[in-house]
C-alpha cells in the first residue's frame, strides 16, 4: 500500500520485462486539439478581415471620369469640332471608347485585382483631346467667318458694280441670267452664314464670282461688237442730220442705249423724248418674235392717228432691203431657224412711260409725246435708229 501512494493521479504503472515497474504520463490529447482549433479559426479570422479589408478598399470604377469624357466630346461637337477639327474630334471619341472598354475588362476582374489608372488616363487625354478640338472648331470657325464676311462684303461691292455699270444699258438684256445668277448665289450665301454654314457660304460666293466673271466676260465680248458696229451707226446719225439739214426737213432718229428718242429740224436736235423698247433691244432684231427693236435707216410708211393699238402710231418700213439680206443671210447660215419669219409692224407708238423695255420691238412713248411729235412726224419722215451713236447726251 505504501508503494502504492508513490505514484501521483493519472499515472500509470506498468512493469517491465525484468518485473520492475515504472512510471508512463498519458499525452494530453483534448489540449492540443483545442489549441489546433483556436489556430485555424484565428487563420480564418484574419483571412477574412483580410479579405473584407481588400473588398472594401479596392478602387471604385471612374464613372465620373467617364461622364467627363462624354460631355466633353458632346461639347466639342457643338462647337462643330466634327466639321472644322475632324480628325482631333475623332481621336477623342476613340479615347473615350477605349476608357469605357479599359474599365469594363477591369470591373469583370476581383475587386482586389482591380487597376483603372489605365482607365483613368485614357479618358483624362480624351477629354484634353476634346477640349483641343472644341478650341481648334471655335478658332477655325471665327476665322473662317471672318474670312466670308470680307469676302462677301466685296461681292456686294462688286455687284452693285455691276449693277450701276449696267443700268438702263442694253447689255444688260442680255448679260440679265449671269446677273441674277451672281445675286441669287450671294443671297444663298447670305443665308448660310446666318446658320453658321461658312464654308458652304464660302462655296456659294465662289460660284457667285464665277458668275460675275462670265458677266464681265460676256460684257467685253458685247462692247466688242458694238464697237465693231460703231462705226456704221455713227454714219447713218450723220447722213440724216446731213439730209435733215440739206434739205430744212424734220427726221427721227433713236438712240437704243440711250432710250431716247430724238426729233430734229434742219439737222438739229428740237425735242428729245424718253421711250421704251422691245424687251430684248442689245441685238440686231433678226426674226419674227424675238423682241429685239430693229437699228437702221427707215422712213414713215403709215401715220395712225386713230385706230392703233396703242393710242396713236408711226409705222414704219421695216424690213427694208438690208434687212432681208442679213435675215436670208443668217437662214443660209443656219444662224437661225429656216421656218423663222422676218416679220414687220415696227411703230412708233404710245402706252410708253413705263420706266422698262416691254414691246415686241417698237419704240413706245407716251400718250402726250406722241401728240407732240406727230405735229411734226408724217409719211416719208426719216426714221433712224441705233444701237448706239454717242452724238448727243
């Protein structure tokens, strides 16, 4: 029993092969497991703060940045970036695409391994590139109108140029299509650059010179027949002034550019008359219909002074024998139509007064005028007309 008492509480005895005992301490199994235990759930406990704390910090997408770079690229397009700084513009909207692809590959990716400062400096260019092109539209832009206001100041000049240089001339009959063309082509532009449309604008006062340059071209090609022709119109004023003044006898003579007409006495000038004529009097008349006043030496055949369509009325002879010739001539020719005819009934009448050429080729004064002048005008009286004489005022 005293051996016995040797041995302490959870001991064991055992004895050994020679019969002796000794003593053996059991392992403390329920320790270390609770120790493992207490491991692993501390591990866990710092894996998941860890990765909360990793979550809860990663970078947030740069939406904002995103929303930036759209808006800048919107306001670049107001500013007409597309039409004046194309290729800066769309340089911007590609960056804006690349951000926005940039920043979704990353959101597809675990919050921990998110990285947008890719992202971010894509879309931080793309709105610089923006900006840069909302700047160069602008500035191009104020040049550019700058540039059509002069450039359309000038045309206006040089129309109403034309415009005086033209008015109550013959030429301007037939030159009228490259005027109004000139007009209607400063107009249009007129009418973009009231809607920021500069460069097209500017593509319409292009066409308007180009206008105005065929005016100016047709022009000189005109004062170049005339002064061709010159010549023969002066001699047919001075033989009826000659005649007028051998003879003491009154004559008519018609000055086309001048649109007047002039009654004379002994081969002076004793009343001038204003007086519309045909609607296309620049040009020899050549046939039946085309407006034009005939020019050349004719005398009073019939004097109306009742009856005519247009109040009172001087007929006279046309065509005469120059007349057939030059219409047989242009037939022959092909200048004009074989079943054209020559026509006739060119008057001196009245219903003028109008301030614009609008007969069929007769030389209109007024009502009043005509009384006047057919106190002196009858049958046989010379009648000469001209394109243009330059005798008198």
């Amino acid at each position: 029993m005293i051996e016995s008492n040797r041995f302490s509480r959870g001991a064991a005895v055992t004895s050994g092969p020679s019969g002796a005992f000794r003593t053996v301490t059991p392992k403390p199994k329920r320790h270390l497991v609770r120790i493992r235990l207490l491991v692993i759930i501390g591990i866990i406990i710092i894996t998941a703060v860890t990765v909360t704390t990793s979550f809860m910090n990663a970078a947030e997408p740069p939406v904002w940045l995103l929303q930036s770079a759209k808006g800048a690229v919107e306001s670049a397009h107001r500013a007409g970036a597309l039409r004046y700084s194309e290729k800066t513009y769309r340089n911007a909207e590609a960056l804006v695409n690349r951000g926005w692809m940039e920043m979704a590959r990353q959101n597809g990716r675990l919050a921990p391994f998110r990285n947008y400062d890719k992202a971010d400096s894509l879309l931080l260019l793309a709105v610089k590139t923006a900006s840069d092109a909302a700047t160069q539209a602008r500035t191009y832009a104020a040049n550019v109108q700058a540039l059509a206001l002069r450039e359309r100041d000038d045309l206006r000049d040089e129309l109403a140029s034309w415009e005086e240089a033209l008015n109550g001339s013959l030429a301007k009959l037939s030159l009228a299509r490259y005027y109004s063309s000139a007009e209607f082509a400063l107009q249009t532009a007129d009418r973009l650059m009231q809607t920021g449309e500069y460069e097209e604008a500017r593509e319409s006062m292009t066409a308007a010179q180009m206008w105005m340059k065929r005016l100016g071209e047709s022009l000189r090609q005109n004062d170049n027949d005339e002064a061709g022709k010159l010549a023969a119109w002066r001699r047919w004023v001075q033989e009826t002034v000659d005649d007028s003044r051998a003879n003491g006898s009154y004559a008519v003579i018609v000055d086309k550019a001048k649109h007047k007409t002039y009654l004379l006495k002994a081969g002076n000038v004793i009343h001038t008359y204003n007086c519309n004529l045909g609607y296309n009097s620049a040009q020899q008349k050549m046939f039946s219909g085309d407006g034009c006043t005939p020019e050349g030496k004719y005398v009073v055949s019939v004097a109306k002074h009742r009856g005519s369509r247009y109040y009172k009325a001087l007929l006279i002879n046309y065509p005469n024998e120059a007349d057939r010739q030059r219409f047989n001539d242009n037939k022959a020719r092909g200048v004009i139509s074989r079943r054209a005819r020559i026509g006739g009934l060119i008057e001196i009448h009245g219903n003028g007064g109008r301030n614009r050429d609008w007969t069929e080729g007769c030389v209109a004064l007024t009502d009043r005028e005509m009384d006047h002048l057919m106190q002196y005008v009858g049958v046989g009286t010379p009648v000469t007309i001209v394109r243009r004489s330059d005798r008198w005022p």
